[in-house]
C-alpha cells in the first residue's frame, strides 16, 4: 500500500524536462508586515518604494514562467528570506472589506512534512505507485493556505457593511475562497521571481480532518489547497497541458457576448 494524492498520476512518464531557474536571488526592499500606518492621503507608488525591477525578471516573465512543478531538489531548502517574502507577499493580496480572512500553515522540518505526507495521503487500493506523490513529497516546504469565512461574515457585519444577520445568502461569491486563492497566486509568482518552483494542489476531502487534526486547526479554517516549494529538479509536464491554452480570441467578449475581438 502506498500512499497517494488526488494529484495528476500517469504509469510511466515519458517525458521528462529539466526545468532551468537561475534568477537573481535579490530581494524586494519594499516594506511588508508590522503595524499598519494611518495613510492620510492616497498615494499611488509613493516615491519611497523603489519602483525598479530587482529579481531582473519583468512581470511578464514571471507571468508567463510560472508553471506548476512536480519535482524538487531534496538537498536544498528554501533559504528563510526566501520563504519569508513568498509569505510576507501573500498578505499583499486583495480582500473584500480588507477582510483579509486567511492563515497560512508552514511546514519545514522533515519532522512536520512526513506528519502532513501520512495525515493528507489516502491509501492506494491497488498499491500502484504514484509518481507525481513521490515529487511533490521532496519539496522542502509546504505551505496550506486556509480560507476564515467567519471572518468574512464578521467584518460585513460591521457599521459600514452592515449585514448584521450575517446571511451567507447575501454573498454572490465566496469571497474567503477567492481571496485566500489570490493569496496564494501571488506566493506562486513570488517563488518564480525567486527563481524557484511551485505547485498548487488539492487535498483529498476525506483527508482534511486528519489535517486539521494533527496540526491542530481550528474547525473554521478550511484548507483550499497546498503549495509545495523548492528549487526544481526534472519532471514531468502535465498531460492537461495537451488541451492548449485558450486565445483572448475566444475567451474574451467584447460590447456583447460572442462578440470577440473588434
Ligand atoms: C485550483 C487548482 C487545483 C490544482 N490541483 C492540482 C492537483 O491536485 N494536482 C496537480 O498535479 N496539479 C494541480 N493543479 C495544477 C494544474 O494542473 C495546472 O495549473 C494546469 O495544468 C496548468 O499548468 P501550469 O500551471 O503548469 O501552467 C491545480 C491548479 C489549480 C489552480
């Protein structure tokens, strides 16, 4: 029996591409964390921050860079300036109401990876072996981000939200989930401008208490996934990359749906 994740499984990989990252490994002066300071006006990029490029990636590489890796390098952890600005960025995402209702579980040590592995692996029936499991468990460090709803429900109850009922009904959209997910995107191009690597994936559901349980989380937390990182080691790409990636030609509508590129 051997454990597995509702990750991607193939039998035999057939391709296997050695992923090169070799970025400057400078960090963003801007500043992050601390108390928040009264800001009596609005200012846009004030002159303080330093505006220029210092990974020497622009945005649009990070952008179109980032791809979900598979397979780590086990000798090397993630340096802590390093870890630290991938979480220090997520706080950087935005929230409704500025609810910023999420909570990000790290786990580094080998110690607390193997208690995440046995607690979030279901057992395979057929004792196959699950490639995809086997690169994801070298990552150095795992990051879950969970999404607080009640901390949503609260924040709107407040004077100048006002739903004071509380009604899960008045939400459009979950709001907790797509926070805590924008969170989470900007941890991912975080660690490509690091020149590192990153995967994003699910827990299996029947999983998730025994997650909770061995780390002690609170029942309001819900974990929306997991991020592995570390430096890349040679993996293999997704067979979903076979669909191809859709065009703004057919996505984007424009003035009237099904009007696409004026
Ligand atoms: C919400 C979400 C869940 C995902 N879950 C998994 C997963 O459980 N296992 C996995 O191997 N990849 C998972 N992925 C990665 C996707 O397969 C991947 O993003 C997609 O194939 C596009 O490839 P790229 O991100 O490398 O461009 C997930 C991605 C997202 C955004």
């Amino acid at each position: 029996m051997t454990p597995r994740l509702n990750v991607r499984k193939r039998d035999k990989p057939i391709a296997r591409r050695l992923v090169v990252a070799m970025y400057n490994l400078a960090l963003d002066p801007r500043p992050s964390g601390g108390a928040a300071a009264p800001v009596p006006t609005r200012t846009i990029f004030p002159g303080g921050w330093r505006s220029g490029r210092t990974s020497g990636m622009e945005f649009n590489q990070i952008v179109r860079r980032r791809r979900m890796i598979r397979n780590y390098d086990p000798e090397r952890s993630v340096p802590s300036p390093i870890r630290d600005r991938i979480l220090a960025n997520a706080l950087h995402a935005p929230s409704g109401g500025f609810s910023q209702g999420w909570a990000f579980l790290v786990l580094e040590s080998p110690q607390d990876r193997e208690r995440f592995w046995a607690a979030a692996a279901e057992e395979e029936a057929d004792g196959s072996y699950d490639w995809v499991l086997a690169g994801l468990q070298r990552a150095p460090l795992l990051v879950i981000p969970f999404a607080h709803k009640a901390g949503y429900l609260e924040r709107y109850a407040e004077p100048d939200k006002g739903w004071t009922d509380q009604d899960e009904a008045r939400w459009q959209m979950p709001y907790w989930y797509i926070d805590t997910g924008m969170a989470s995107l900007l941890m991912l191009q975080t660690v490509v401008d690091e020149g590192l690597g990153a995967c994003f994936f699910g827990l299996p559901p029947s999983r998730v208490p025994a997650v909770r349980a061995e780390f002690g989380v609170p029942d309001a937390y819900e974990p929306i996934g997991v991020l592995s990182i570390g430096y890349p080691a040679p993996d293999t790409p997704s067979p979903s990359l076979k669909r191809g990636r859709r065009g703004v030609a057919e996505v984007v509508h424009h003035g009237q749906w099904g009007q696409h590129q004026p």
